[in-house]
C-alpha cells in the first residue's frame, strides 16, 4: 500500500527537547533530543498509530490541511512538517487444497523456523512471486519466450 502522510507539528520543550505530534491521530507524540531525532521517531509513531487504526478496522482520517492546524497558545513551534508510513497490509483468509504431505512438511519446517503456518507460506509466495527477479516470474518470462507454457 502507497505511503500515506500526515501533518506534524514539531515543537520545542524544556532541557532542549523536540516534540513531534500529529493532529489527526491525538495522543500520537514523539521526542527526541535533536530535530532528526524526533523526526524518526515521529515516522514510528505515525506507523504505530497506522497499525492500531488497521487493528481497529477504523478508517484512516483524511490528513488535516496545515492551515486548518489548531496549536495551543503556548506551544514553541518550530516547525510543521509531513511525516509518512506505510498502512499494514491487511491479511485475508484464503482456503486452498493442498496434497496433506506437502501440508506435513510444510508444518515441520515453519515449527523449525519458529514460524506459523501461514507466514511460512506467504514468505514462500512472496520469494517465489517477487517481480522480474522471483523464481516464479523468471521461468514464466523464459517459458514465454520460447514459446511454451511455464
């Protein structure tokens, strides 16, 4: 999913620390003790609140236009800024037929790995189908080229 961004505020507190927060997701604060500091840490809270908003199935707000910002009075503004994060990627439940053996292997290999199940197979289908350089898409490409089915 597309990178989405958000209003920040950036501002100064006390002993020279930066706050970052954001108006669309209250209670959503970082700081830093220097500006690159706060920024980074920002970005990972915006991804955390991201997260929790997905866990909720809550809808992400629109981003507030930064004149429509509203500072308390007593806020040392440094600086507004965008910040972004990637949304997660929702997980959908999908039943497929499987030989049971292949199952049994598959199920051996992701306890070894300390794995589930179902990560195991979405890392396998995400090596084996990862663009023009995936396993898959390759012998697909060279199939095609020769004239034949993959």
């Amino acid at each position: 999913m597309a990178k989405r961004f958000y209003p920040a505020v950036m501002e100064r507190g006390e002993g020279d620390v930066f706050a970052v927060w954001f108006p669309d997701f209250p209670g959503c604060v970082a700081a830093g003790r220097s500006q690159e500091e706060a920024v980074a840490r920002g970005e990972a809270a915006l991804a955390n609140a991201l997260s929790e908003a997905a866990e909720r199935d809550a809808p992400l707000p629109a981003p507030t236009a930064f004149d429509a910002i509203v500072v308390p009075a007593d806020a040392d503004v440094v600086s507004y800024l965008a910040l972004g994060a990637s949304p997660p990627d929702p997980s959908e439940r999908v039943n497929i037929y499987l030989p049971k053996s292949l199952i049994e292997r598959a199920d051996a290999v992701a306890a070894d790995w300390g794995v589930s199940r179902s990560s195991l197979f979405g890392l396998a289908l995400t090596r084996l189908i990862a663009g023009p350089r995936g396993f898959l898409a390759t012998e697909v490409l060279q199939a095609k080229k020769k004239g034949r089915r993959p």
